[in-house]
C-alpha cells in the first residue's frame, strides 16, 4: 500500500516557478528552431502547457539558508517555450534525485523519440553514454528503440572531417548523405571532392551513392585483381564492417574496420565462434 502511494506521489503534478527550473546538464540538443519555437509557445499561450516537463530537486546551502532548486530531466522546449511568453509557474512532475547517466538517458529518449536531435547531436550523445558511462551499443539500443546497427552508423558521423559533420549539423547534407562519404574514408581527396560535388550539384542521395560506388570501384580496378576483390566483398559480407586487402605480391595483409569494444568482439565471434575455443 505505501508503495503504491510512493509511486502516486512520484507522479503528482506540482507548479513550479519557471525561474527556479535549471537545465539539464547532460541536455545533448544544441540547436532549437527559433520558429518552431515560437509556434510552441503561441500554441501554449492559448491552451497552456498539456504535458507537465519531469524534473528532480536540487537543494543546496547557501549563507542566506537553504535554496530549494529543481533541475530538468525532460521538456526543455515546453520549459524555453514558457519562459519566452512569460510564464511564471509551469506543471511538473518531480522525480527523486537521479544519477548522470540517468539525466542523459532520458534527454536522449526525449528527444530521439520526437525526432528533434539532429544526427551530430545524436553522435555526440551516444559516445558520451559510451565513453562517460560504459554503456555498449546494444544497451543503447534497447533506450531508443532502435538496432545495434543504426547506432553504430551514427557514431561513424563523428569519423567525418569536422567540415562536413558541421554540414551535416546545419543541414546542408542529410544523414543519407554521409554513408556514400563514409565510404571513402581511406581517400580523403576522394571524399573532399564527392562532399563538393553534392553540395555545388545538390546530388540525390542515391545520386552520391553510386558516385562513392563508382569511386571506390575505380580505386578496386586499380590496386586489386579480380579474384582478390572478390574475396574481399565476401570477408566484408561475412563480417558485416569493411575489409581492406593490401597485396604486394604473393604477399600482404588483411584490414578490418571496427567502431567499438562491443563490434570488435562480434567480429572476434564470427572468425573464432565462442563454442570453438572451449572444444
């Protein structure tokens, strides 16, 4: 019985002045259309904020006594949009005190579920949940609803020239874009040129793919026999990820692409399956 009047009150709705709701640290989102903006806070004029923003409570001790603050977890827009028509008070619904890695999963969630990230943002963001907290990229995953694969496809946005992860940013490219540009990662003059070309030509996406595709094939022709090429398309079809074979003569080595710990072992499994090295 207490716990359910525990978890009543969790999700009680108070009003809180809008002045003493501080941002959310771990806020990935950067970029806020100031006309939509706009449109939400002429839209929340009229009919008020419907969905209360979550926030935890902040107190801290100062030398005029103790301050009673409230940071955000989630509704950010509502909460800029309010203060930008002068609400004082808006609804909220107060959580108890969460860790960090707590705070960036719920903007993430947010803001992933109402497509308001832009890629960079998303990038960013995933990386810090790997690199501050240690999260894999399955367990991202599972928080946004989406595969392993478009994950890791989105941290591969951060392995492009900061001039074009700006681009992509600033919309000047879209998301699609960058998988043809990304294909010529190990040609960087190649990958200048394409990037201008989409840009002075405003190439399709499917247009930008099959010069990459063409690109990449011309640089095959040039370094790689037939038979050689063909085993390479195999090993990258098997693997999942990219494979380079470097041949000088009857000798050479084999590159294989990976983008984190948690790829790495995957890769490592389909090469050495796990049940093999305890036969």
């Amino acid at each position: 019985m207490d716990e359910k009047i525990n978890e009543k009150r969790k999700e009680s709705v108070f009003w809180i002045e809008t002045s003493r709701i501080l941002p959310n640290p771990f806020q990935p989102r950067r970029e806020f259309d100031e006309g939509a903006l706009k449109d939400l806070a002429e839209s929340i004029r009229e009919y008020g904020v419907l969905q209360p923003v979550v926030v935890t409570r902040k107190e801290s001790q100062t030398a005029n006594g103790r301050v009673v603050e409230y940071e955000l977890l989630a509704g950010e827009r509502r909460l800029r949009a309010s203060k930008l028509i002068g609400l004082h008070q808006i609804p909220v619904i107060i959580r108890e005190q969460t860790s960090d890695k707590v705070k960036l999963e719920l903007a993430i969630v947010e803001n992933v579920q109402r497509e308001d990230l832009n890629p960079l943002e998303k990038a960013r963001a995933f990386k810090q949940l790997i690199d501050q907290f240690g999260m894999l990229q399955r367990e991202i995953a599972e928080k946004i609803g989406k595969s392993r694969e478009v994950v890791a496809n989105t941290l591969r946005l951060l392995t492009l020239p900061q001039e074009m992860q700006t681009a992509v940013a600033e919309g000047k490219i879209t998301e699609g874009h960058t998988r043809p540009l990304l294909m010529l990662t190990d040609h960087p003059d190649d990958q200048k040129n394409l990037y201008q070309n989409i840009l002075t030509n405003s190439l399709s996406v499917r247009e930008a793919e099959r010069a990459a595709r063409s690109i990449a094939t011309e640089r095959a022709r040039a370094s790689l026999d037939p038979e050689t090429k063909s085993l390479q398309q195999k090993l990258e079809n098997a693997l999942g990820t990219r494979v380079h074979i470097d041949k000088k003569g009857p000798k050479g080595k084999i590159s294989i692409e990976f983008f984190s710990e948690e790829e790495l072992i995957s890769i490592s499994d389909k090469i050495v399956p796990p049940a093999a090295l305890t036969a």
